[in-house]
C-alpha cells in the first residue's frame, strides 16, 4: 500500500469512529 492510500484510509476509519455520532456527518459520507 502507498502511504497517501494509508492516510486515507487512516482518516476515513478514524472520522467513522469519531463522527459515528453524528448523524449529519453520516449522510454527508453516504452522499
């Protein structure tokens, strides 16, 4: 894997995890 493919995916899990809350955040991903 490319490390700017890691950071993304990094980042999307994290955001998933933290925003999992959120139910705006939710439907702005699934968009």
């Amino acid at each position: 894997y490319t490390d700017v493919a890691q950071v993304a995916n990094a980042a999307r899990n994290y955001e998933i995890l933290h925003e999992r809350d959120d139910d705006d955040t939710e439907r702005l991903d699934k968009r």
